[in-house]
C-alpha cells in the first residue's frame, strides 16, 4: 500500500508539506527477543532460525513463534522477529488487547519501561515479565538523505493523508524514526 497525496510535519520542524509517497507496510502481533530470554523459551543452544527477510533492511521473521497468555485470554503462535535485542519487546494491537485482557500503552519500538506485563508460553516453559507488551505508534521509518527530502528529523511528529478512493483518511501523530539502517516505510497496526 503507497500513502499518496499529502504529508505535513506537525511538530519538531518548519511546517512542511509534500506530496511525496510513503511505502505503508501492516505491523502484525510479534516480539523481539533478547539471548537470555531466547534461551530460556527455546534451549541453551537456541539461535533464531530465519523464516523470510522483512521489509526493514537486516530484520526477518523467524521459524521461532510463543505464545502469549494475558488475565483473560491467550493468543498462540506469535512471530519472533531477528536479529536478537538488548530488551524483549512485544508489541500487540487494541484488538488484541481485549482478547488478552491487557491494556498496553502506546509506545515508539524500543520504549518498553513501565510498559505492560504479559507471560509467554512454550510447551517447554513460560517466561513472566513484569514489562514488555506496548501498542506501537504509527511510525515511519526513514533514511537521512529521504529526512532531508521530507524535510524531518527524528522524534518528529507528522500527518499522513492517504487519498485516491472513496476511504480517504489521515493519520495523525506518527512518528518519525530516522537512521541509516532504515527504508523508507510507514508502520501501521491492523486495527
């Protein structure tokens, strides 16, 4: 899916306004995993096994799935997504926060203090975390050279209005990640 039309930076920069395209890619329930806690799910020996490479240069998905059990609910066979972290991190959709009875805060990738408890499960074990489970922040991922392009930086906060039918809609209040390992790509949630 391509957001067409318009992009206005909100905050952090000089009002810009374009009507480049953004790649959008559909962020699904998964989980990022540190060694220790791969170990404890998967065996001493475990090493992330490569699924299919995603769209963000050096990350894919992995043979590896969990699990997750909340108060009031499960959902089974949750994607590992590689490389290994520094910290779990595991993020959901609202959707999901019903099944599982958890209300996860509204977090950018990688924020996960304070954020919401959850358990996962592998038939060999269960690991609890006191933190971890976020509902991530629409976000776009961008290169320096395309930052420049957008006229944004970092921690930025932009609009995205996506145009062409019948649904036109805007998103409000997406973050812009930018660094040199990224694509240019738009992260957005089922819901």
């Amino acid at each position: 899916m391509i957001a067409h039309e318009t992009v206005n930076i909100l905050e952090g920069a000089a009002a810009v306004t374009t009507t480049d395209s953004i790649p959008i890619a559909i962020s699904a329930r998964h989980l990022h995993l540190n060694e220790a806690t791969l170990k404890q799910l998967f065996g001493a020996r475990a090493q992330l096994t490569k699924s299919k490479g995603i769209s963000q240069p050096g990350q894919f998905a992995c043979e590896q799935k969990v699990n997750l059990i909340g108060p009031k609910g499960r959902i089974d066979g949750v994607r590992v997504l590689g490389p290994l972290r520094s910290r779990n991190q595991i993020g959901i959709s609202r959707t999901d926060e019903f099944c599982l009875g958890v209300d996860a805060p509204v977090r950018a990738s990688g924020e996960t203090k304070n954020s919401a408890p959850i358990t996962l499960e592998r038939p060999s074990g269960k690991v609890d975390f006191d933190e971890g489970l976020i509902f991530a922040w629409r976000q776009i991922h961008i290169t320096p050279t395309d930052a420049k392009r957008f006229g944004v930086e970092s921690d930025d906060h932009a609009e995205v209005a996506i145009s062409g039918d019948e649904r036109d809609l805007i998103f409000q209040d997406v973050l812009v990640r930018v660094t040199p390992a990224y694509l240019l790509e738009m992260h957005i949630d089922t819901d």
